[in-house]
C-alpha cells in the first residue's frame, strides 16, 4: 500500500497515511480537525546501475554495443599548461 503525505492548512502538521489507491482522499486533520491537502513527496524509487543513462546505450552510429564513453581531456589539458608555465618561468 502505498503512503500518502497530507499537511494540514490550519495547525501545518504533517501526516503520513497508508492508504489503498481505490481509497478517498482524507479531508480533515485529525489533530485539529482543520482542513487537509495531499503532498508530493520525493520518490524512494532509485534508478541505479548500468543501462539507465544516455552514455550507457549502444553507440548508434557503430551499431556496437559496447557503452558510449566520454572522452576527458581536461587533466591532460591542464597538466600540459602547468608544465609550459613551468618552463616559461624558469627560462626567464
């Protein structure tokens, strides 16, 4: 079954309710009798693992199925700046 959240308009105490998806939605607070709305609420369902991102899917253009992988340059990018500077400095 699944919970519902509802968060009462008069005292704004929140209320979770386990509850069937055919059952009416509670109306009234039953701390203080005020008037109840339901509240959408993160999810505990995760996606986790291989095959749920875009880089996981077969390369459409090879037809191969091994994952598309990101190519990472920036280290290398920086690295190579560093060992410039280096030796600008140390030739001046």
């Amino acid at each position: 079954m699944p919970i519902y959240e509802y968060e009462c308009i008069k005292c704004g105490h929140v209320h979770e309710i386990m509850q069937k998806m055919s059952d009416k939605p509670l109306s009234k607070c039953p701390q203080c009798t005020g008037k109840l709305q339901k509240i959408i609420s993160h999810s505990a369902f995760h996606l986790k693992g291989s095959g749920w991102y875009v880089t996981d899917y077969a390369n459409k253009s090879g037809g191969s199925s091994e994952p598309v992988k990101k190519k990472n340059n920036d280290s290398t990018d920086t690295s190579s700046k560093i060992k410039e500077n280096a030796k600008a400095t140390a030739s001046e």
